[in-house]
C-alpha cells in the first residue's frame, strides 16, 4: 500500500513538473498574454499524449502485434499504450528543456 502511495506521489511530482517547464515554454512563444497558462499546458500535455495514443495504436495495428489490453501494477489495472503515451508526452518538454540548453551552449 505505501509503495502505490509512493508511486501515485512521484507520478503528481513528474507530472507537475512537465505541465510547468510547458507553462514555461508557452511563455517565450507568446507575445501576449494567455489568459490561463495552467489550463492551456494541460491541454496541450493531453492532446500530445492523445496525439502519441493514437500513433501507437496504428503503429501496433500495422505491425499486427498484440500487446496486452491491461497490465497489472500494484493492484492497479492500466492500459499499456495509454501509460506509455502519458509518460512520452510529459518526457517531451524535459527533452525540449535539455535540447534548447545544448544549443545554446549550457546557458537559459
């Protein structure tokens, strides 16, 4: 019990980190304001991991594989797919954040 505790804690910490370095990037590329950069970080965190869902389902269609419909973990039913999209998509700005700063030669 106190491992999925653990587990629920570190995925709110992840996530939370993602939807701000996204809030974050939302701010240079706007020039006026948005009237809530919470809502539309999370917005974007969902529709890129529906974008990501939806490529990984006609990519295992294509490849006529059958992953399995439900995994357990810790007494908790989830589907493989969705948890992997989830997990890409708030990897995403974490990888936009190292890329921008090799770019830019270790600065902001």
């Amino acid at each position: 019990m106190m491992s999925l505790v653990l587990l629920l804690a570190g995925l709110a910490v992840f996530v939370t980190v993602a939807v701000k370095l996204r809030m974050r990037s939302n701010l240079y590329r706007q020039e006026q304001a948005v009237s809530s950069p919470l809502s539309e970080a999370m917005g974007q965190l969902v529709g890129i991991a529906g974008g990501i869902y939806l490529s990984l389902v006609m990519l295992v269609s294509f490849l006529g594989m059958e992953p399995p419909q439900k995994i357990c973990f810790l007494d908790m039913l989830l589907d493989p797919l969705a948890l992997l999209s989830i997990l890409l998509a708030c990897l995403q700005p974490l990888g936009m954040l190292a890329l921008r700063r090799i770019l830019s030669g270790g600065g902001k």
